[in-house]
C-alpha cells in the first residue's frame, strides 16, 4: 500500500479552495447582512444569533483550513501521511476520508 502523493496534493488544494470560499462567503456575509433588521429588537435579536453562528463556522472552517495546510507543507517535507506517534504510515483509507489526519487509526483512538 503506497499513498497517491499527487492525489492527496490535489485533495488537499481542493479543500484548500473550499474553505478559503466559505471563509469568504462568511466574512462578507458578516460585514453585509443581505437585508436590513435594525428596526425592532427582536430581529436585532436573530440578527446577532445568526451572525454569532456564523463566526462559529467562520471559526471552524479557518481551523480546518489550518490543518489542510500543514498537510500540504508534510506533502512538501516528505512526511505526509507518516503517523506523529509511531512514524508508520498511516491507513490509506484514513488519509482518503481525512486527507491531513495526523495520526494511524491506533493513535487516533
């Protein structure tokens, strides 16, 4: 079993994309709300829940962002797919399902 390094690059720059669009998407969404709810409190009230919500995702998708990016640098360093603990490979069927996973499935337990 040897892993696809031009696969997983290519997974990895798709993902990249991915998540720099919907750190975007959010931002702007953010910054412009599609429609105006200053007038009453309680759409004030969704307003802030919504954009609350939002920076949660925001949050999430830059942390995973993060992650594809130091998969990418292990690409270019040679160690991509290489388990942090134990320094074997980690399963194929991992990396498919979880292209910057870190760890084999015996460390990730």
């Amino acid at each position: 079993m040897s892993i696809d390094i031009d696969a997983a690059k290519q997974d990895l720059l798709n993902l990249k994309e991915e998540y720099e669009t919907r750190i975007d998407k959010i931002e702007d969404h953010i910054q412009n709300p599609p429609d105006d709810l200053n007038e009453h409190w309680e759409d004030q009230a969704i307003s802030y829940r919504q954009n609350d919500m939002r920076a949660s995702l925001m949050d999430e998708a830059r942390q995973s962002l993060i992650y594809v990016e130091n998969a990418l640098s292990r690409i270019e360093n040679g160690t991509y797919g290489e388990c942090e603990v134990c320094g074997k490979q980690i399963e194929e069927q991992r990396l498919k399902a979880l292209p910057y996973a870190t760890l084999c499935m015996k460390h990730a337990e």
